[in-house]
C-alpha cells in the first residue's frame, strides 16, 4: 500500500445515483444530483480550483429523500435538499 497526503485542499462528493426503478434517487432525472455536479465541476474550472477542489460523483449517500445529498471534505459537512441554483454558494464554501 502506498499512502500520500490527500492531493486536494477540500472535496465534495455529490450523489449522482440513479435508479430505474422509480425509487426517489438524487441522480433520478428532475431531482437535480447530476446536473449539480455539473455547475460545481465547470465553476471548480472557471475560478482556477482545478488542482486544488476535487468534485466526485458519489454513489448513492443514502438519504434519497432529502437529496440531492452532497458531503464536503474535511468540512465534515453534509448538505440535503440541493438544488443545481445551490452551486454558486457551494463554490463559495469550495473556494475559501
């Protein structure tokens, strides 16, 4: 095993699970988990945090219900409810 300090100042990882099943799912299209981890992967882009902010899909966070769900990193925060319009104040949060 080869362990190294974690490459990225802070990460988010936001659930972009989907399931055909008709089970509520953050990554269900009209809830909003991918296209939210969209807007912050291009807004990590255009503020020059690429290299600095990690954006990853997550799997399923569990929770659906209250999703989109996202996680911050070290933060140690976990946000429910997001909307793709809550971007702009998560880039805010990425970028301090």
């Amino acid at each position: 095993m080869d362990r190294k300090p974690v490459p990225y100042r802070k990460t988010v990882f936001v659930c972009t699970h989907a399931r055909a099943d008709g089970r509520v799912s953050c990554g269900n299209p009209g809830r909003g988990g991918v296209e939210l981890c969209a807007a912050l992967k291009e807004g990590v882009k255009r503020l020059g945090l690429k290299g600095k902010v990690r954006v990853a899909r997550a799997g399923c966070l569990d929770l659906c219900e209250k999703g989109p769900n996202a996680f911050l990193y070290p933060n140690g925060e976990w946000l429910s409810g997001l909307a793709p319009a809550d971007a702009a104040g998560l880039l805010k949060t990425l970028a301090d």
